[in-house]
C-alpha cells in the first residue's frame, strides 16, 4: 500500500488549546504524524511518496469559497492587526440570537468560521493545511490509477471541518475532499467509514442530503462525548439523503473490541449494500485503551483484526488518517490496521 504524506505537514504546530477550561499544550503535533509515519515505512510494502498539488479546485468543490480563501489569508489578516501575536485563535462565536454575518475584523472572522477553540492558526498553518487536502487527493489519483488501496497520512486531520466550519483540529476536510474528487472523476457512489473516537461532524454535515455518498460514523455517544451536538442515531440524513447516514453511537468506559465489532459489522453491512465504488475510511486511533481523549478500551492487537476485516470487504480502500493522540502507541497501532488489512481478512 502506498503511502502518501508531505514534510511540509510539519509547519503547522498550534502550542496551546484550550481544554477543560483552560489553556493546554495541544494535541494534535507534529510528533503524530512522525510516528506513523516511521511504523508504515517499517511495517508495511508500499512506499512513502510526496503529494502532488491539485490547486484550490477540488477544495472549493467541499468548502465555500470564502472559507477556503480566508484559511489561506488568515495569518496575514491576523498580523495586520495583531503584529507579533503567535497564533491567531477565536475566542468569541455566533451563536444563538446573534447574526450569522461575517464580520469585517479578524477576530469576528474566526469565530465565524470556527465552533471551538482547539483550531489555532500561525505563520506556517495553511502551507500544511493544504499539503493534507493534497494528501488525500494524490491517494485518490491512485486509486483512479488501479491501486486497490492508499494511506493518506494526512495532518492535520480533517473530520470535523464543515463546508465553512473548523473546529476539532481540523480545517479542510480531507476525507470528504477525496470522495468528492472521486465523484468527479467518473465514479457513482463513494461511502465513507469513519472509525475515530469522535464523531465526524464534518462529513456527515457535508453529504447529510445526498444519496451519492454514504457515511457510517462508529463513535462515543455524543451525549457524553464531543462534539456533543451531532452524531445521534435518529440522524439518517435528509432530503435526498434520507437513509444515507448511519451513526452507531457507543457508551463511554463500556466499549471494548467485542462490543466495537458488532457496530463495526452493522456499518460493514450497510456499505456491502450500497456497493460503493469506493470506500473512504476516516481512520482515527483515539478509540485505543490508553488515548488520552478517548474513553474506549481497545487494545493494540485489535486493530490488526480490525484491518483483516476491513481487506475481507475486498473494496478500492482509501485509508485518511484522522486522530490519535496517545503518540507512543500511535504508529504502533496504524501499522497494525494496515498491515491486518494487507493480510485481508
């Protein structure tokens, strides 16, 4: 399986987040990426290759256009007034009662295009940002090439980004870009499995009222667990969309590899039967036992069944590589998806 990753991934590195109510280092580092990226090139046959640039096309194809370009003009607006200010964070959001008007100043702009405040900006953010999106685009030419699968080692990740929304770590949507491409390229039906700890708000927002994509999200119960507002069973889609959404919420501190694998067979059933032309898995490993922001009990070897049963569906298979942040664990627990999926099931 060929890898797709870029060093220029690196340049983005937010110090802080607020979390719990007050400032912490953040999670999502550089050191992540680093991790899988050194356990794939041990572990498993294909090599490690650089993306190629696709543009702001395929982007704007997910994202409004005026997201898009305010994510690759953010830092200059944010310098112009805020010179020598590290990193450029909302702190102030539309919520309930107030306008949904994009303001003129920068600070009114992120919080317009943000849901919380894990999604800094700095100097290098959308250098990085993008070479992600280009990640998973490269990994998509492949497919369309004849490759029966590609890893997107992209970071940071993308799930939780909406058509003009950031939040969770995540500004571009990755995942939801790819299957778009896919789409555009001649292909009918795409679905897109999402195994991260979290919800994938994004992307269910994204195709919520379209029957040519199905997205299955397994998932802490977001009644319990972020991103609280979206993940719920009773959510199918709508429009058009109607039954083209399946979430499989699962209780926190409950869920171990046997409870997970039967959410997983229900989520494998309903893609069989929607035989896609391709299959997008939004692969975050936050569901491990010992993921500091994760509250499931999934033990490293586990994942390497959870890969043969992803091969044994025998689909074009895109991996995106989404969360995980117990960073020791992390290439560990990658590697052992991929390689069980090299293996099939």
């Amino acid at each position: 399986m060929k890898i797709i990753y870029s060093d220029r991934q690196q340049l983005h590195c937010v110090p802080f987040e607020v979390l719990g109510g007050e400032p912490t280092p953040n999670f999502e580092q550089p050191q992540r990426a680093l991790q899988v990226l050194d356990a794939l090139s041990v572990r498993t046959s294909g090599p490690v290759l650089p993306p190629s640039a696709h543009g702001l096309a395929p982007l704007k194809r997910v994202h409004s256009p005026d997201y898009v370009d305010f994510l690759a003009d953010a830092w200059n607006q944010w310098q112009a007034t805020f010179p020598g200010k590290a990193v450029a964070l909302p702190f102030l959001f539309p919520n309930r009662g107030l306008r949904q008007r994009l303001p003129r100043h920068i600070e009114g702009r992120l919080g317009y295009y943000a849901f919380d405040l894990s999604v800094g900006l700095t100097a290098t953010s959308w250098s990085a940002i993008q070479d992600s999106a280009d990640c998973a685009l490269t990994a998509a030419d492949l497919l369309l090439a004849g490759e029966c699968s590609a890893f997107a080692l992209c970071r940071p990740p993308g799930h939780h980004a909406g058509r003009d929304l950031m939040g969770g770590y995540c500004y571009l949507n990755n995942a939801a870009i790819a299957a778009q491409y896919l789409l555009d390229q001649g292909q009918q039906r795409i679905a897109i499995l999402d195994l991260d700890y979290h919800h994938g708000n994004g992307t269910q927002s994204i195709f919520y009222e379209r029957s040519d994509v199905l997205f299955a999200s397994i998932h802490g119960d977001p009644d319990d667990e972020y991103p609280h507002y979206l993940g719920f069973a009773d959510e199918t889609g709508a429009g058009e969309g109607v039954g083209f959404n399946l979430n499989l919420p699962l209780p926190l501190g409950e869920t171990d590899w046997s409870r997970y694998r039967q959410a997983l067979d229900s989520a494998i059933e309903r893609i069989q039967a929607f035989a896609p032309d391709t299959l997008v898995i939004s692969l975050g490993l936050d569901t491990f036992c010992e993921d500091p922001l994760g509250e499931f009990s999934i033990k490293s070897l586990d994942y390497l069944e959870m890969g043969r049963i992803l091969g044994g569906m025998g689909l074009p298979t895109l991996f995106v590589f989404e969360g995980g942040y117990a960073v020791d664990a992390l290439g560990n627990n990658t590697a052992n998806v991929v390689e069980g999926f090299e293996q099939k099931g």
